[in-house]
C-alpha cells in the first residue's frame, strides 16, 4: 500500500500557504513542502508527493504564470497517481467540474470551512489508498487461489488416470 508521506500546498498567497501548511502540520508523519507558483511545484515533482493543494488562480504569481487548470494538466501527465486537490475562491459549480474533468480529487472553495475539507479530503485519499491496496491484496490472493484449485485438479486427474485414485472411494 502507498502511504502519504509528502504533501505540496502550491499558492500564490503566502498567507493563504502559511495557514493552510499549519493546519496540516497535526499530520505528524507528513513532509509539508510549500510553493508559490505552479511552475516551482512542477520543477519539484521528482519529490514524490503523494497529494498537491493547488491554487486555481494564480493573479499573483505573473503574467506568464499558468493557470490552475494547466498545472494540474502537468501534474497529472507527468505522475497520474499524485492526487490534486485544487484550492479556489470561486464557488462556481462549472469550475468544481471543470478541475475533477481534469482529474482533480476534490476542489474546495476558499473559506471558513477550507480547513477542515482539507482534512477530510487528506483523509479520503489515505481511505483510497488503503481500499486499493486491499484490493491488490485480494486479487493477488484470488490468483493464488485459482493456482492451487487448478493444480489439485490437474493432480486429481492425473491420479484418476494412474489408477491410484478409484470412482469406488471403499467406504461405503
């Protein structure tokens, strides 16, 4: 099972970086790393975060800055298991699908109650990644199951064939 062990809060707003990093900070076992632009996240991926906060809109960041919407395009097509949880001020619907279209995880509006989705959402992927991890273990286990149901067959059979196993077990 993959564990989180690195999250990435990317925004153009400090403050907005700062309380959200804080905030997270009660999930002891996780490195925190903070980034003011898309770009600066994008240069660090080989840092393998398992969850990236990022910011929709980068005003601050510059003219040449890319968007939300286009950073996570390069998240998603550099490591498409890294999970996106995209941070707005928007509470527009069609933004909230537009970011999941493009494989976000869960997009949460920028208010009093942020904080604690972000905990929730966290929460959930470390759910996602142990149910699929169990559902790897279980299959793995179903294969190993099928093996040893088809070789005793195959054994039984070619015990038939021998002679050695009768159609009249002799206990009756």
């Amino acid at each position: 099972m993959k564990e989180v062990k690195t999250i990435f809060i990317v925004d153009d707003d400090a403050n907005q970086v700062t309380m959200v990093a804080d905030h997270l900070a009660k999930f002891r076992n996780i490195t925190i790393k903070t980034f003011t632009s898309g770009e600066e996240c994008l240069s660090n991926l080989s840092l393998k975060p398992q969850i990236i906060f990022l910011d929709y809109n980068f005003d601050k960041a510059g003219a040449k800055a890319k968007n939300g919407i286009e950073i996570l395009k390069a998240i998603k097509q550099a490591d498409p298991s890294i999970e996106v949880i995209m941070f707005s001020g928007q509470d527009k619907i069609e933004v909230a699908v537009n970011t999941m279209k493009h494989g976000a995880f869960d997009y949460i509006v920028k208010n009093e109650s942020s904080f604690h989705r972000s905990e929730n959402a966290i929460l959930n992927i470390i759910r996602k990644l142990k149910l699929e991890g169990n559902v790897k273990l279980y299959k793995r286990l179903a294969i190993g199951f099928g093996i040893c149901l088809a070789a005793m067959i195959a054994l039984s059979v070619y015990l038939y064939v021998q002679g050695v196993v009768k159609d009249d077990p002799g206990w009756f």
